[in-house]
C-alpha cells in the first residue's frame, strides 16, 4: 500500500506504518529541519513542501502513486492550551487541504491524526468532511502508554475507508476488532510511573540532545512526531482488515 504522508514531521506516522508494511510513497512537510530527517532516512522518497500547492496532477507527473493518505494536521488552533479557533483557524483549518487531496486522489484509506482536543473542537466537521467525499470512519484515542512508552500522548486516530470498497461493512468489522485490542494495551499507572522518571531527567527521554547541533529544534520534532509503536498498531490492523476483505471477495 503506497501512502502519501501528509505533516509529516520526522516520520513517526511514516516509521509505524512502514513497519506494518506499508510504503511511504512521498512527504509533504513544512520545517526545514523535519525535511531534512525525512530525507535521511527515506532517500529518494520525493518530499513537497506545502500542502497548499500539493495537488494530484503534480503528484502523478512525478510518478507518485497513491492508495492511502495519512497525516496529522497542525494542532495549534485545537489544542487546549491555544484560543480555540478550531478549523477556522489558520494552522488547523490545513486540514481543509487534507480534504481536498483526499478528493483529488480518491484513496482507499485516509488516516488522521490529532490531539484529544479534536473531540471537542471540530470532530463534527472533520467526520462530516469525509462524509461528504464519500468515506465512511472509525476513530478512538490511544495513548502512547499504551504500547509501552513513558508519556500518555494522547491522539485521537481516524481511519476512513472510502465507500466503493467492496464489502466495506467486512472491513468495519475486521478493523473494529483489531483496533479495539490497541485500547486493551494501556497501562496508566505503570505510565505515570515512568513519567515521573523522566521528568526528573528530561534529558534522557531526548537521548542526550543538550549541547547537539539543531538541539531546539530536534527536540520540538520529537515533541510534534506521533509514536511510531501506536502507528504500527493501526496500521496492522488497517493491513489485517484489508487482507479479510481481499479473501472475502476471492470467496
């Protein structure tokens, strides 16, 4: 499954779902520096830098294939430590550009990420949107606890599907039941535990990142990037889901 990864920040979200098999066909990031370890670690994987002037024709006259698209949208207009502006703000209403691609390029999956906030400030017209464009969706928050890390992060993930999927109630159930065993995985107390472990030595959850080259600016790319473990989980569970609905159509 080719996806083109949208915000991508260092590749979090690209990381988890490469390693639930799926492949980063091309990047769209704003920061200079996150494109910079986008192109590290992805090397030949074309890399766009504005979602605004992204579209479809430019996309296939670089050779770009698309069957999914994932991203998590800027925060700051959602969040609750800003005003509230929610997707008439000028950060967060980019998801509007999510949308359009998503239109454009009609894949199968979209998956969109964003903080818990979203819940409260503009999850009506975030699921509308995608209704509108023909996509059905299941969403859930997950934390990050829930695979093991030492912070809560808590986001909010929501995989639509586009409706012409043949047998998409099939793929409703089948992800459902792989999506729900994520949640099943949190372990708050022993999460709390270890974040205050960390936050008595910030430094080690940065790996040593005081006095480093682009130390500022390495440290607010793992403060945005989404945890490639919870990625890897949706993203298995999104690929399980889909391998059901292939074998119940070869049925």
């Amino acid at each position: 499954m080719n996806v083109l990864d949208l915000f991508s920040g260092i590749g979090g979200l690209a990381l988890g779902l490469k390693r639930a098999g799926m492949r980063s066909a091309a990047f769209c990031e704003a920061e200079p520096y996150c494109r910079r370890v986008l192109a590290r670690h992805w090397p030949g994987v074309p890399i766009y830098d504005d979602v605004r002037t992204l579209t479809s024709d430019r996309l296939r006259s670089d050779g770009v294939s698309v069957d999914a698209i994932a991203g998590g949208f800027p925060c700051q207009d959602i969040s609750y430590a800003g005003f509230g502006a929610g997707l008439a703000g000028e950060r967060s209403g980019l998801f509007y550009e999510y949308a359009r691609l998503i239109s454009e390029l009609g894949p199968d999956i979209a998956i969109v990420e964003n903080v818990s906030a979203l819940l409260d400030r503009g999850m009506a017209d975030v699921l509308g949107t995608l209704s509108d464009l023909g996509y059905h969706a299941l969403w859930d928050t997950v934390s990050a606890c829930a695979v093991g890390h030492a912070h809560m992060r808590r986001r909010v993930f929501i995989v639509a599907y586009a409706d012409r999927l043949n047998g998409w109630e099939r793929f409703r159930h089948s992800f459902a039941r792989s999506y729900r065993q994520i949640q099943t995985l949190d372990g708050f107390q022993s999460a709390r535990a270890r974040e205050r472990a960390r936050l008595a030595n910030p430094s080690e959850l940065y790996r040593g990142a005081d006095g480093l080259p682009f130390g500022m600016e390495r440290n607010r790319a793992i403060g945005n990037a989404v945890a490639p473990a919870v990625a890897e989980k949706i993203g298995r569970a999104i690929m399980t889901a889909l391998t059901e609905q292939q074998r119940n159509e070869v049925k």
